[in-house]
C-alpha cells in the first residue's frame, strides 16, 4: 500500500467504539496452497508435529466430517479415499507469512492487538464510520493481493461482536466474508441463532453448564443479568454479556501480556528408554523456553521437568513423574536452567520404562527489573550479572541467525529422540535453497 488508508486525525471522544477481527481462513492451510495452486479447492490437511493429529482443514476436508486433533491412523481409509494431502507443520513458512500479513494490518489502523498467528484486533473507531463493510472490502482485497492469504473481517462495538461477526462472515458465503454487527437488530438476529459455545470464551463445560440453565444461544446469554454471571460462574462471563450487549470492556492489548508460564513439551513419535537420550531432549527444550522466557524479559522463579509413558497403551508398564525446584535467584540463563532440569531428571527417571512425552516447565516469572530477594551470605555481583545477561543476548542472536545452533551446542547433536517430517513443504520465503522455482514451457 502506498499511502496509510486511514485519517491520522484521532476520532472524538463521543464517536462510537468500531473493533474489527481480522482472520485468516484455515490459515495453515492457506498457506501450504500459496506455492501449490494445484491444490485449491482440493482436500488438504496439515499435522501436528510428530504428523500424528489433524491441526488444520481445509473447508473440503470439514466437510468429509474430519474433526481437529483426530489421529491419523484413524483416518487412513478415508485420506485414501478422497486423496486428501496431508503436510507436515510448516512453522518456518507460517510465521513469516503471518508477519507480513500483520505487517499490512498495521496500515489499517493505528491501533492493532495480535491475538494469534492468524488473527489480530483493529480499533477502527472514527476510521470506517463512512461505510464499515467498503472498509472490510478494502481490507480483505488488500491482503489477498499482497500476500495471497484468504482472510474474512468481523466488526462490532466489542471485541466479543467483532468476533461474532467473524464467526458469520466465515460461516455464511454471501456476506462475502464482511459482517458489521453495529446495528443493534441484526445482532440480536444472529445471536438468536448463534449457539453459545460459539460465543468468545464459551468453552464445551462452561456452554454445557449454561445449556442447564437454558442458556443456549448467545441472545439468551446476552438477556442475563450480568451480577448473575457474575455470581453464578466468573466475572470474566459477567463481563461478555456485558459485550453481548454493546458495552465494551475489553481493551486493545497492543502489546502482548507477559506469560505466566512458559512449557516446553513434546510428544515423541518413537519411545525413549535411555536417560542421556531423554536428557539430550530436555536440554532442548530448555533452550526453547529459556529464549521465550528472554523474549518477554522475564526471570524464572521456578523450574518443573515432567515425563510420562504412553497412557493409551495398557500393554506397557505405566510411570509418570513431576519434580520442580527453586533456585536461590530467578534466573533466565539457559545453562542453569539445564542443570536443575537435569538434577530432576535424575531424580525422577526410571529405567525399564518407554518414554512418550517430556516437558520442562518455567514458574514464578517476575519482570527481570524486579530486584530479587537475596539472603544474608549471597553476595550480588552485578558485573557478573552484566556478562551473563550479555552472553544470553550472543545466544538469542546466534540461534536467530543459525536456528537450533545453540541447543545443538547445549543439548547434544545426536537427535535420535527427534522426530523427522515425512510430509514437510519447501520454506519457501525463508531459504534461499528452497525458493519456488518457476518454468516456462
């Protein structure tokens, strides 16, 4: 875009609140068919990571009554049946095209949150007041030319109406993918047939719970009294009806919340019986989450390591454990965090069993600003603080330059525990070896 599409002019105080959500349709999906235009509309599947489960669907493959998170092996029948493709996660392509798609969003509006890899709030008050759905138009044509990617627009005075009428520009093809639920009377209409679990944050207890009361749709959730909600279930429903009704009490966050917790986990498609295997894995894992932990400047006040064999498998001896331990100081220094992540391991690892799953988790986070808590005999000594919060940042720029060195160094460059994709795309837009190439005959 050349020039921004919105006034710089900051909207009066009295203009009516406009949220827009923008997201992408089957976005990983989406993705995968940008360099493969032989497979629109054609059935297409994108796995998790051990190409085990259903992550994504094309609308082609929902309509075969394929469920999210199904296992494969399930599923093999009906794949052959309808030639479905399958790919492996693509996250190196996912993320850069999700980049440039927030990239063009952020030319919108001067205000954006983004929620996920493929949707983000707009505040468009006192923006698209002219003509709301032109806007959304201009929006969706935008970002379809420029990045290729299929998206559909949701407005309303909420957050929770915008993505409501995301919902119904997804669901029904001759909104052409724009809904504005401004006016008072078409949302009543959609939320009367609008079940509740579609609501934001209705979740299938809490819409079963609700179903109990005869709340079945969002208009008979937006008809409770909010104090009610309030007092019956949380103030976080008490405050959705309060959106229901055209009452906004949820901001933009512009700037995502630091998180509470950070895990690292994985499933493993082949089981680990060995202790430096299984350590070599969790040592990986650290360095992931030790480099998020840095990414939202955070220290860890706590750190839990967690393994388990394969519950679903009652021919195999069963065994899972939890240990977790505080440091003296919260930390974000990777090399402490795989020492007391190993110290754990040893404590709660038994041979003669096969491992499925490992995890590391990372408690207690504070703001790396906060001053810590010493006792009587610690002697703090910031220099070397310095070096080490210096040597963290070599560390965060080495692995975005040369991805995974770092953890290779760290962890150990065996592998043997890591699953290799069979089903895995060219990283079309982040390697310069696997560009798509294009001939002419």
């Amino acid at each position: 875009m050349s020039s921004i599409p919105y006034s710089s002019v900051a909207a009066p105080a009295s203009a009516p609140k406009r949220f827009a959500l923008v997201d992408c349709n089957n976005f990983y999906v989406s993705c995968e068919r940008l360099f493969r235009p032989d497979l629109r509309d054609k059935p297409v599947a994108v796995l998790s990571n051990n190409d085990g489960c259903i992550v994504a669907r094309s609308q082609e493959v929902k309509d075969l009554g394929i469920k999210m998170a199904m296992p494969v092996y399930q599923l093999e029948a009906l794949i052959k049946q309808h030639r479905i493709q399958l790919f492996s996660s693509n996250y190196a392509l996912y993320a850069d095209i999700s980049a440039r798609v927030m990239s063009l969003l952020a030319g919108f509006s001067p205000n954006i949150e983004i929620y996920s890899i493929d949707e983000a709030f707009l505040d468009l008050t006192g923006i698209a007041d002219t003509d709301p759905i032109a806007y959304g138009l201009h929006i969706r044509r935008s970002i379809g030319r420029a990045t290729g990617i299929p998206v559909c627009v949701g407005m309303g005075p909420t957050k929770t109406l915008a993505k409501l009428a995301n919902y119904a520009a997804k669901k029904w093809s001759k909104t052409a993918g724009i809904v504005d639920l401004s006016c008072k009377i078409r949302r009543q209409k959609l939320m009367r047939i609008t079940p509740v679990d579609e609501v934001w944050g209705i979740g299938p207890r809490l819409a079963d719970k609700l179903n109990r009361l005869e709340i079945k749709t969002a208009f008979d959730l937006s008809q409770q009294a909010p104090e009610r909600m309030r007092t019956l279930f949380s103030v976080v429903l008490a405050r959705t009806v309060k959106e229901l009704n055209g009452v906004s009490c949820l901001p933009l966050e512009e700037r995502a919340p630091a998180k509470r917790q950070i895990v690292c986990s994985r499933s493993f498609k082949q089981r680990i019986c060995e202790f430096n295997v299984l350590a070599e894995a969790l040592a990986g894992f650290c360095c992931r989450a030790a480099e998020k932990l840095r990414q939202q400047r955070s220290l860890a006040g706590c750190v839990s390591v967690f393994i388990r064999t394969n519950p679903f498998n009652p021919d195999e001896p069963q065994y899972q454990r939890s240990a977790c331990q505080f440091p003296d100081a919260a930390t974000q220094d990777t090399r402490r965090i795989i020492n007391i992540a190993k110290q754990l391991l040893r404590q709660i690892f038994r041979s003669g069993y096969r491992y499925q799953k490992c995890a590391v988790l990372l408690n207690h986070l504070q703001p790396e600003v906060t001053p810590g808590q010493l006792d009587l005999f610690t002697y703090a000594d910031t220099i070397q603080q310095d070096k080490q919060q210096r040597l963290m940042q070599a560390f965060d720029a080495i692995n975005r330059q040369f991805p995974q060195a770092i953890t290779v160094a760290a962890a150990g460059s065996t592998k043997s525990w890591q699953y290799r994709p069979q089903r895995l795309s060219g990283r079309y837009t982040t390697r310069w070896s696997e560009l798509a190439r294009v001939r002419c005959v």
